[in-house]
C-alpha cells in the first residue's frame, strides 16, 4: 500500500507550512547521508531522497494543491526522469538559447559533453583540480638532482563547515530548479539548419550545478557556502639524479580541493635547456641515455707516443680524471676514450649505477712550415720509434691542486666501434676544443653543433 507524502514527513494532510517545514528538517537532519554510518549511508539515501521530495512538493502552495486533487501522480513533471534529446522543428522562436556549433554538434552525436542520444545527462565530470608549475633544467640539476619550491595559493577545505558550505545545524534540500540532477535542459538551435532546435543540458544555475539548495541564511559565514577557503602553501618537487630530459614530478593532495572530489595534486613538468655558456663545464658535454659525450684535444706528439698520468678531462662534479695511454698505443683522429662508470647517475638506481663517459679525441698536428731544415725529416724517422712519453701534456701535481683527481680505467676504441651518432666526421668544421683556446677542424662539430 502506498503511503502519502504526508505520511512521509510524519504530518496531518492539515499541517500548516511551519508544522511541515519544522517536520522536514527533523527528519532530514536525522536522515541526511552524512550524518550516519557507513554501512547505513545506503537506506539513508534513500530516505533522505523521499523526505526532501515530500517537502518540495507540500511546501509549495501549487504543487501541493495539485497533489491534494490528484494524489501522488498528480506531482505532473516533478518526477524526476531522465531526459532525452528532443528537436523542434517548428523554426526559429523567441527565448531560446545560442546557436548550436560545430562543437556541439560533434558532443551531440557522439554523447559527448552535457549528453547525448537517449543519455540519461546527469552525470557531472569531475573538475581538473590539479595545479601546474613549469621549470627548465639543466644538465648539472639532472646530473645532481634538484630541489624546486613552488608557494602559490589553493582552495582548501573550510575548516569551520568542513567543505559543506553550510552553517551549523543547516538543512539543503533538492534544488527544485533541477529536481537534484544539478542540471537543466536548454533550447539550442542548429545553425544553418532550417532553423532546426535542439534540447541540451546546462549546469543549473540556482544550485551552481550542485543538485542541492539551501538558502544564503544557512551558508557558512566563512566560506559563503562554496565549502573552500584560500591558502598559501609551499610545495617541494624532487627532480631525481638522472632523471629524462624532460618530464613531470607530481605531489598528491597537494592541488585544489572541491566538496566531493578527490583533493587535486601538484604538477611540475620541466624540461632540459643546453647550457651553452662556453665558460661552463656543462656546455662540454652532451647527454645520450645515461651516456655522456665530450671531445678533448690532445697533441700529435701524444697521439703517437701515449702519455702517463695526464689530466684528461674535468667532470660535471670537478674531478680530474688521469688516463694514461701505453707507449705503444697511437691514437688516431676519431678514435674515442670510453671510462666506465663516469657518465650520468642510473634514475631510480638503487646501488647508484652510472652510464659510461665516451671522450673523443681531437689531434693537434703542427702548423705549416714546421720543418725548417732537411735534417729535420731524417730526425724525426730517427726519433719516432724511441719516444717513452710525451712532456707536452699537463702532467698531475696533486700538492698543487685542491681540485680532486681520479685514476682511471678506461679503454679506446677505433671510431669505427663507438655509436654511429657519436662518430660524425665533419671537415672543415670549426670546434673550441677542450682545455685550451686554439680552435681545430675535427669531427665532434657534427656531434655537438658547436
């Protein structure tokens, strides 16, 4: 057997409009699904749906007369279905809304947006609460890791209504300008259709698409019944060692928050900018991987000779680093000195893993009209094969220098067993070489576009 809505709110069908506004908020403060536990939230739904139904309809003077005469049908349109689309042929007519665009015509087909063909168009999506910072890096933040700080202002819970937005021992009840639905069907007509209309839901503007109402008594003062207050915060993003040249650091729960949404998260993307700053360390070294790529110029007479202890090149955490080639071992113009361990840090490694270090080598031949005399040549024949080491390099004084050396182990290859990329071969190119201020023709301009 059917009840009656007054049964409902527990009332005589002769209540006054006080005996069942008091009878309503009763009941809806008893029943209201925050306001019970857990496991009772479901029952408690859906008694607080038919109360607040009951009392939209006996609270107003012409819905309830027509309930009177015409009992629980008689409500006519209050019985909250879902809505179709519709279209009106009739042409064009006064008070409707804007003209249907290209945009809406695509939502319209495929059910996108606000709803579609035969969708019930209730559904509300879920606002982008995430708040977006943008940085750019360069090779020594991603060779150390870096610390960025971000202060900027978000919307945090009220802490007085604890994001309700209403006032203490307020009720809000189904906004009856959307029945609960939180939105509303507006006319809209096809432009260059023949004057074709269509029926498409907005957020309803009473509720500000919430599905519930309450009047401005019954906001919380502090918050004026949007449930968020403003707040300044720092948040801290961790750019990892080694991490990829460009990507994004995310912080959860540290965004927006909205009443009934998850808390949004801040987002840092950055991304790697090449310092090319000649007098900076970085600038002579490129990144491939977890590999890096350098170029030092060596003289001819190391090339032929090797050299012992030399101080080949400074690395991005200004370390010397001593290779020492055998006597016998010539190095040729495109061969490449790889040290392992020496290139950036392994992101996410947990023993601290490091790529490999590829130095290609540049040689210094001696400028025209070197040989003054003809004895010259018949010495030099005389002289290549006995040579022990080179004098021309720097030779490591570690009494001298505060700066950090490292022995190496490293091992040379032919160019022609390195990575393609790295072994470009550009002639007549002009390069600043490494550690000293004389300018070469040599291979690594391809590598590096310097």
């Amino acid at each position: 057997m059917k009840i009656s809505l007054y049964e409902v709110l527990g009332v005589e069908s002769s209540a006054t409009e006080g005996e069942i506004k008091k009878a309503y908020r009763k009941l809806a403060l008893r029943y209201h699904p925050d306001k019970v536990p857990e496991n009772e939230r479901e029952e408690s739904e859906l008694k607080f749906k038919e109360i607040t139904e009951a009392y939209e309809i006996l609270s107003d003077e012409d819905k309830r007369r027509d309930y009177d005469l015409g009992g629980r049908n008689g409500r006519g349109g209050y019985d909250g279905q879902d809505f179709d689309f519709e279209f009106d042929f009739g042409g064009p007519g006064g008070g409707f809304g804007g003209d249907f665009d290209a945009e809406d015509f695509a939502n319209f087909f495929s059910g996108g947006g606000q709803g579609g063909f035969g969708r019930n168009s209730n559904t509300r999506g879920s606002p982008n609460l995430d708040i977006h910072f943008n940085v750019t890096v360069n090779l020594k933040d991603l060779y150390f890791g870096k610390l960025v700080k971000e202060t900027y202002t978000r919307d945090v819970e009220c802490v007085k209504c604890k994001g309700t937005g209403l006032r203490k021992n307020a009720v809000e009840i189904q906004c009856p300008g959307c029945h609960g639905s939180g939105s509303v069907e507006e006319y809209r007509r096809m432009a260059g259709m023949g004057g074709m209309m269509y029926v498409a839901r907005v957020p309803c503007k009473k509720c500000e698409g919430k599905g519930m109402y309450s009047t401005s008594s019954d906001k919380c003062r502090k918050c004026k019944g949007t449930g968020t207050l403003k707040e300044s915060c720092t948040c801290e993003f961790e750019i990892k060692k080694g991490a990829p040249p460009d990507g994004k650091v995310e912080v959860s729960q540290m965004g927006n928050y909205k009443p009934k949404f998850a808390v949004g998260k801040a987002v840092l993307s950055y991304k790697f900018v090449q310092n090319t700053d000649p007098t900076s360390i970085e600038s002579k070294f490129h990144r491939e991987g977890d590999d890096l790529y350098t170029k030092v110029s060596i003289s001819l007479v190391d090339a032929l000779c090797g050299f012992e202890n030399k101080r080949l090149i400074q690395t991005l955490d200004n370390r010397w680093l001593h290779v020492k080639v055998p006597m016998k071992k010539v190095l040729k113009p495109g061969d490449s000195i790889i040290v392992k361990d020496e290139g950036m840090p392994v992101f996410n490694s947990m023993i601290g893993s490091k790529g490999d270090l590829y130095i290609g080598v540049e040689i210094e031949f001696p400028d025209d009209g070197w040989m003054m005399e003809r004895g010259d040549r018949n010495r030099l024949i005389d002289v290549l094969g006995h040579i022990e080491s080179s004098t021309n390099g720097e030779e490591a004084n570690d009494n001298d220098d505060t700066i950090e050396s490292t022995p190496t182990t490293f091992q040379i290859k032919n160019k022609n067993d390195v990575p393609k990329t790295f072994n470009t071969y550009v002639n007549n190119a002009k390069v600043e070489t490494f550690g000293t201020d004389s300018s070469k023709q040599g291979w690594f301009k391809g590598w590096f576009g310097w």
